[in-house]
C-alpha cells in the first residue's frame, strides 16, 4: 500500500491511499452548516476537488461567447478583441463570486456564535481553506 500526503513536520495533511483511492480513516467527509441550520452538507475531498468553480452550463455560455468574439476577428478586429474582455471580465467576476461564497460557508463552519467550535470542527475548516487556496493557485 502506498500512501501519498504533504510533508512537514505538524502539518495537518489529507492522505489517499493510492491502491484504493480511499481517504484513512479518521479522515471522513467534511460536515458543513449552513446559515445556522441543523442541515449538514457532506462532501468528500474528492467530490469538492471534481467541482467545478463554474458550472457546466455557465462555462459553456462562456465558451461560446470567447468564441463568437474569435469568429468575428476577421470582420471586426477591434470588437472582437472588446467583446473578448468583456468575457475574461465576467469569467473573472464569476469566479469572484463563487469563492465569496465559499468563504462565507467556511466562516460559517467555524464561526459558530452559538457554541464554542471544537477541535475537530476547526481541523475541518483549516483543511478546506488550504484545499481552496491550492485550488486558486492552480487555476
């Protein structure tokens, strides 16, 4: 069995068993509240990894705009080099957009007014914001 994870002395790390693609035990599913709620949302590292920050359908949208604006290079240099700004503006607000939200639901996580967060809950946010920050530098 061979097991992949970072390295570092007292770093918090998420390790898959390459043999199996199976998370050790321990690590389970992330638990997130939203708003407040009783309801918990579960995810696996892998799920939230498979998901896009853009959806299918919003991407596609995109796509077809970038290239109605190359398709018209030839007949409108200058629009077609404006109109593909204004999509890289609108892929980039989007993107903006879907990060605010997950910030707001990792606060959410741990920012409980209610009840002091434990360890745990703690351990569980500080491994989603890394997962999200290493998603943002690898875009």
């Amino acid at each position: 069995m061979v097991v992949h994870g970072t390295s570092g002395e007292g770093e918090l790390s998420d390790m898959t068993d390459t043999t199996t693609g199976k998370e050790p035990a321990g690590s389970g599913p992330t638990v997130a509240p939203t708003g407040g709620a009783a309801r918990a949302v579960v995810t696996t590292k892998s799920e939230r990894a498979d998901v896009p920050l853009v959806g299918n359908d919003e991407s596609d949208k995109f796509e077809l705009r970038l290239q109605h604006a190359v398709s018209g290079f030839v007949d409108g240099p200058r629009a077609a080099v404006e109109e593909a700004d204004q999509v890289v503006e609108a892929i980039v607000a989007r993107f903006a957009e879907t990060v605010r939200e997950r910030r707001r639901t990792l606060r959410t996580s741990w920012q409980d007014t209610e009840e002091k967060a434990d360890t745990e809950r703690l351990r569980l946010a500080l491994r989603d914001y890394r997962e999200l920050a290493e998603r943002l530098l690898h875009i």
